[in-house]
C-alpha cells in the first residue's frame, strides 16, 4: 500500500508541476510526471527535510522539496526535449 502512494504522490506532484511550468500542451504527459515526480521528491524531498533538521520524517518542509525538485526535473526534462525537436 506504500508503494501505491508513493507512486500516485509522485505523479501528483509531477502534474501539478507541469501545470506550474505551463508545458506547451493542455493534457498532462502521465509518464513524464511520473518520472519528474519520483526524482524530484525523492532528490528535492530528501535534501529539504534534512536541511530543515527533520529527518527522514514526513513534514511540510519535506512536501515543498518535493514539489520544487518535481518543477526542476520537469524543467530539465522539457529542455531536452525541445533540443531534440
């Protein structure tokens, strides 16, 4: 059941990411926010929580990591492919 949040909270924070940074397209790619959401939280999460002093627990702090590492892996992934296009 873990597993099953963690991968619907990714994509959460991925859409709301891409809705954020208004990707060119009105649908949201489900495959990038995936991706963008589980990197970012994971990277973003990780390094807010620790930063703040709260551990590896579930906090606010570890919540806006997630949703700013979320927006930066979307922005990176947006930018390779426009070079590729």
């Amino acid at each position: 059941m873990l597993i099953i949040g963690i991968l619907v909270f990714g994509m959460l924070v991925g859409a709301l990411a891409q809705l954020v940074l208004g990707q060119r397209t009105t649908t949201i790619d489900w495959t990038t926010a995936l991706i963008a959401g589980l990197v970012g939280s994971f990277v973003g999460g990780l390094l807010f929580s620790l930063i703040a002093g709260d551990g590896l627990a579930l906090r606010p702090s570890g919540m806006i990591g997630s949703f700013i590492g979320a927006v930066i892996v979307t922005a990176g992934l947006g930018a390779m492919q426009s070079r590729k296009g």
